[in-house]
C-alpha cells in the first residue's frame, strides 16, 4: 500500500513538473522555472504584460527585448505557453519552381 502511495505522487509531481505555464498568468517565480528565463526576463516580461496581455507569440517577440525566435522556441519547447499555444516558427518558405525538365543544378 506504501508503495502504491509513494507511486501515485511520484507520479502527480511528473505531471506537474511537465505542466505548460502560460506567459499572460504567470507569476515570477514560474516564469524562473522555465529554463532560459531568470529573474531580469522575468522582470521584463512582467513588466511589459502590465501594458496589456500579450496577444500571441509574435506581439511577446516584439514587445519584450532579449526575446528573439530562438529564445521563443526554447521557451516553448521548456513548457512556455501564451493562450494555451506553443510557439510554431514561421512556415519554411516553398522551393523555386521549375519548368518539367529543367535541371535545378548549375
């Protein structure tokens, strides 16, 4: 029965432990606990949520400075969420087309 116990809350803690934050209600000390953000970012991004909620991924990359695509995507892939999405980076830009026997090579 002990080892039942001790099973289930090893368990909820994994679950918790893995549980998304959300950028627009988070407090500081959970931002501190997604990795790449320490207490300055927190900061800033406590701050600039003051001026509003941030609205997606972009309007936080634009808002708050240090934040680039890079940062974003580590801080999603870390639990970060804004509105409940996590971050996608921009769709990868489509081949050149070419004329049906043609060579792309040089």
């Amino acid at each position: 029965m002990l080892k039942k116990l001790f099973a289930l809350l090893a368990m909820l803690y994994a679950a918790a432990s893995f549980a998304a934050v959300d950028l627009n209600t988070a407090k500081a000390d959970e931002l501190d606990g997604i990795k790449g953000i320490g207490p300055a970012m927190s900061t800033r991004i406590l701050d600039e949520r003051k001026n509003g909620k941030f609205k997606d991924w972009g309007d936080f990359i634009n808002r708050v400075k240090g934040v680039g695509e890079k940062n974003a995507a580590r801080f999603s892939d870390s639990g970060l969420t804004i509105n409940g999405a996590a971050y996608s980076s921009a769709p990868a830009k489509p081949a050149p087309a070419t004329k049906t026997g043609q060579s792309t090579k040089p």
